[in-house]
C-alpha cells in the first residue's frame, strides 16, 4: 500500500525548534519531488516546501525561508522539515505529499506553537 | 504568486445532481493543475492531476477539464460521500499555490 506516515509534531513556545519526520512505503521516493503542506485550523491548504529527488533544488514559501529546511534521505525513504523560531502562525497540521501536484498525502501531524 | 481563485465558496446540492466547480488562476498555469478533496478530519485525497486526468481509483463521476487559466471540476451525480471540501492547486510555478476551496454541503 502507498503511504505517507508523519511524526514529530508537538507543543511548543514561540522561538523554539521542531523537527518533522516524513516516512514512505509502497514506493521509492529517490525518482521524485517530495513536499510539505500545511493547513491552519479552520483554513485552507498552504504549501510549505519542496525537494528534488537529488537534493540539488529546494523551494520554500516566502513565510519560511531562513527559519525552516527541508531534506530528506532517500536510502530511508524519508523526508524531514526542520522548523526553527517558529511562530504562532506557524499552527497548523503538517502534511507530507508525494510529487509537485500531491499526488499521495499523509495523515498529517499538528504543530502548536503557543507561549 | 499565481493567485488561484475558485468559485463558489460553498455550493448547497442534492444528492444525485450534477455539479461544477471553477477555479481561475492569476496567469496561465497551462495544465499544471490538480483538485483534491479534503473530508473533515482528514487528510485531502488527490481527484485530478494534469487538468483532467483522474487519479489511481477515482470513481468516473468526477472529471476535470480547462487549460491556462480557467478550469472546472465537474460531478456528474453526486454521492453522499462526495460532500466536502475541494480545493484547486497549480504546480507550473513556483510557490505552488491553492485556490481557497469550494465546501459542498448537503441541500
């Protein structure tokens, strides 16, 4: 089965770090683009960040360049965000997809960030 | 920024009638566009990719068409577990963006 499993949300105060974990299976991420999506509580969808298979292209939303980054190992099928001085519009349920236009997403993981 | 913007905002139906949902963007996206449907609590689920090729399992009633900057999602008959929310994505350019979404509630 092709799946997405995210881990690694979690509670934290204005300023401090967290680092999410994206996980694949029924399928190899090293041919692909891999992203992360977010969705606000009661809004819509916002895309966050994306790689390229090869780790030789990064793209960031405005709102977060300088404060997260995105790699990802492809021998672990994974891929990782790594978010620092987060804010509290950072709030939402983060989501792992496969390829530009998602075509597989995950569960999803909730980052609160709340002093 | 390519500014997605999808109409209407929610759409009340009955089941078994046809729906259309639109979705224009601020400059030509060519095909690069996909609609996803999201359920409360849970995850969106991808519809379209492409502009109107259907993903892996999705039922035939749903089908997507348009290029450049004007497209549509259409229903044929909806379902009872078709009420949710749509939204519209363009990935021909960089920030991939959303449209704001089309909820479609029971009449």
């Amino acid at each position: 089965e092709v799946q997405l499993v995210e881990s690694g949300g979690g509670l934290v105060h204005p300023g401090e770090s967290l680092r999410l974990s994206c996980v694949a299976s029924g399928f190899t991420i090293s041919h692909i683009w891999m992203g992360w999506v977010r969705q606000a509580p009661g809004k819509g969808l916002e895309w966050v960040a994306s790689m390229k298979n090869d780790g030789s292209e990064r793209k960031y939303v405005d709102s977060v360049k300088g404060r997260f980054t995105i790699s990802r190992d492809n021998d672990k099928r994974s891929l990782y965000l790594q978010m620092s001085s987060l804010r509290a519009e950072d709030t939402a349920v983060y989501y792992c997809a496969k390829t530009n236009y998602l075509e597989v997403w995950g569960q999803g993981t909730t980052v609160t960030v709340s002093s | 920024e390519i500014v997605m913007t999808q109409s209407p905002a929610t759409l009340s139906v009955s089941p078994g009638e046809r729906v259309t949902l639109s979705c224009r963007a601020s400059q030509s996206v060519s095909s690069e566009l996909a609609w996803c449907q999201q359920k409360p609590g849970q995850g969106p689920r991808l519809l379209i990719y492409g502009a109107s090729t259907r993903a892996a399992g999705v039922p035939a009633r749903f089908s997507g068409s348009g290029s450049g900057t004007e497209f549509t999602l259409s229903i044929s008959s909806l379902q009872s577990e078709d009420f949710a929310v749509y939204y519209c994505q363009q990935y021909d350019h960089w920030p991939l963006t959303f449209g704001g979404g089309t909820k479609v509630e029971i009449k």
